[in-house]
C-alpha cells in the first residue's frame, strides 16, 4: 500500500474498524474512503456494487458485521447469519469486479469447534460441532473465509482473512444486554459504584477461560499482515494470554474502583469453556501484541467515562 492509495474501511465506525481508521491516518496515508450504514447498506448488493464502480478502491479492510455477545447471537440468530452473509458477500465480490489489489477479510475466534483442542490452531477449523449460542454468526464468518479462499482459487485474488481474539478498547459496545463479557463487566461495576449496590452479579460460573487483545493492537497487526501475509486459509491474532471470567472480574472490580462483592449466576450460560488462540503462525511472521491488559482496560474504561458519562 502507498501513502495515496484508495483505502475502503468498511465498518469504520466500530471499535475495530475505527482502530484501523486511526493506525493508518497515524502512518500517513491520506486517501481513506468510508461510508455510515445511513450512507451506504452494505446488505444491498446493487448499492454496494455501485459504490465500488463509483470509488474504485484498491485495497479493502472488512471489519464490517453485526456482532454482539451470548445473548445478542443467541436471541437474533436470523439477523446474525443474514446481515452479515449479505455484507461480506457483496463486498467480497465488488471488490473481485472491480479489480481491488488486496483485500482483508476479519473474523472471529467463534468460527472453532466449541471442544477444538487448546490452544486454537487454524488447522482445528471445521473439525468439530460449533459452539450453539453463536452458531449463526461462527458459519457466517467460516464463509468468508471459503468465499476469500474460493475467489483467490478461482480467480487470483489477493483476498486474506485474519481471526482475531475478543477485542476491547475505544469505540466498544457497552449495551447492557448486546454487548461482550469485557465492555459490559465495565458498564456492571461502574453502574454499581455509581449506585452504591453492595453486589455486582456475573453471568455463569466465572470458570470459562478468554484471552483478550486490545482493539488498537490488533489494528497494528492487520497493518502488518496486510503488507507481510498474502497466503490462502487465515491468521490467528491474539495475546496468546488466558484469564478466566472470575479473574477479569475482579480485575475491572479494581480499575473501576467498586468495593463491593460478586455473585455468579450460574443458572446464565458459560459458553465455550476454554478459547486460546495459537499465535505461533502470527509470531512466525513477526508481529506480537504490546497492549497488557491491565493498561488496556484502564484506556478503555477512561473511553467508556468519556462517551457514556461526560
């Protein structure tokens, strides 16, 4: 990629796409093409084609997806495998149309077999039963990845795919009942301190193990990647670092500063118990995360005070 090539990121707007946004306006790059979902529906196929015959990008960064935590793809499970096949879909063939040089297809860790042995290597893909409660948006996600692979085969192109961890970090969802284990144990314990509750309840044991990556970090990654990875199949990106439920909760219990207790809710799912990426692939090629999460959670709770409450 050069300084003034015409760079699409699709889903600027989310925590992942706006980390992108700001890795490459930081390295100088100047010809950053985006589009709202009021500007643009990335579900309609004709108008997403009409984009790309209009703005012509030669590189693409698809961070663009409908994603929520256990209860958000357990409750809209029509929504979660729709929109998203819709939005990679047109995007990854008005890209092949339209002659774009590279394109990077993002993921998610939820695309491995709910009991794919620990750590997650890329080769545990499609070895196993997914995990139930994300299952739409896990086989939305494997199709991107066939649909890179099968456009690469088919007609030479430089399509890739990266899976990242979860993610934190600015621009996170704090939804009460939509958002991820991380951002929603901020919003719970900043809440409770607030009001002065004597206890914060979390949801299932607190036994699961979660790795985390910090949203910036895994910018700087896709940065590296889409200048250093040009290979079929797809990339872990993570810490290569666990810590159970329980751990992170008492964790955010002292950045946020709550002293009060915790109660587990076990009657609330866990879901997959334990989910490690294997980064030796992404080690391989020279790239390793800087963000730990301590520091990581103190930045994104100063985001969450600034957004939610200023």
């Amino acid at each position: 990629m050069n300084k003034d090539s015409k760079i699409f990121i699709a889903g600027h707007r989310g925590m992942v796409g706006s980390a992108i946004m700001r890795k490459l306006q930081h390295e100088g790059f100047t010809d950053l093409i985006t589009r709202t979902s009021s500007e643009l529906d990335l579900r309609n196929q004709q108008a997403v084609a009409d984009f790309f015959a209009t703005e012509k990008p030669k590189y693409v960064f698809l961070a663009a997806a409908k994603v929520g935590g256990i209860v958000a793809n357990n409750t809209y499970r029509a929504e979660f495998l729709y929109d998203n096949l819709q939005i990679q879909n047109n995007i990854i063939n008005s890209s092949h149309v339209n002659g774009v040089k590279k394109l990077m297809f993002l993921g998610s860790s939820c695309i491995y077999p709910k009991m794919a042995p620990q750590p997650l290597h890329e080769d545990a893909l499609l070895t196993g039963l997914l995990e139930p409660t994300n299952e739409p948006y896990a086989i939305a996600k494997i199709s991107g990845i066939k649909m890179c692979d099968a456009y690469r085969a088919q007609y030479g192109c430089n399509f890739i795919s990266v899976m990242p961890t979860n993610l934190y970090g600015y621009n996170d969802n704090y939804h009460p009942q939509n958002s991820h284990v991380l951002p929603a144990l901020i919003r719970r314990f900043h809440e409770a301190k607030e009001q002065g509750a004597p206890s914060v309840t979390i949801w299932g044991s607190g036994s699961p193990l979660r790795e985390f990556l910090f949203a910036d970090d895994l910018a700087e990654a896709c940065y590296y990647l889409m200048q250093n990875y040009d290979e079929a199949g797809f990339i872990n990106i993570g810490s290569g670092k666990e810590i159970s439920i329980k751990d992170l909760a008492m964790l955010i219990k002292d950045i946020v500063g709550y002293n009060g207790t915790l109660e587990f809710d076990t009657t609330k799912p866990d879901g997959t118990p334990r989910k490690l990426m294997d980064v030796s692939k992404l080690a391989e090629k020279g790239w390793s995360y800087k963000t730990e999460l301590a520091d990581g959670i103190k930045l994104a709770y100063a985001d969450f005070l600034n957004k939610y409450k200023g």
